[in-house]
C-alpha cells in the first residue's frame, strides 16, 4: 500500500515512517490497556475491546473509491468519458 501512495523518489523515507507508525501504534496499544485494565478492571477493558471493530467498521463506511479524472485511461485500455 505504501509503494502505491508515496512517490517514487521518496519510498525509503515512507516505507520507514510506515514501519515506525506500527511500532509506535504498538506501544501506545499496550500502554493503553495496561492503564485501562488498572483503571477500569479486567472485564471492562475486554467489553471495550470488543466493540472496538466495531467502531472501525462505522469509521470505514464513509470511504468510497477515489472518482477517476476526466480522461483517465482505466485498466482495458479505454478512456473514461
């Protein structure tokens, strides 16, 4: 996904800064649990685990493909009206 997002000349910075977001998102993930599960209790951390995919599937409703430019050429090779 990276290689189709960043630019050719700049992949080795984006493919780094990809791979330290997930690093970083790792590490605040434990923390976080570790301080819910300190504030909240077992149980309501785990009930509050389980409905987070649910709201990641709310969050990505809203995303549609990105509409194609006028003239663009698609994959069989025709021009889009």
């Amino acid at each position: 996904m990276v290689t189709d997002l960043v630019p050719q000349g700049s992949l080795g910075r984006g493919m780094s800064l990809f791979t330290a977001t997930t690093w970083v998102g790792g590490i605040i993930g434990f923390a976080g649990t570790g301080y819910a599960v300190q504030r909240l209790g077992m149980t309501s951390t785990f009930v509050m685990g389980a409905f987070l995919p649910l709201i990641a599937i709310v969050l990505l409703i809203p995303i549609r493909q990105v509409v194609r430019e006028k003239g663009s050429v698609s994959h069989s090779g025709k021009t889009a009206a």
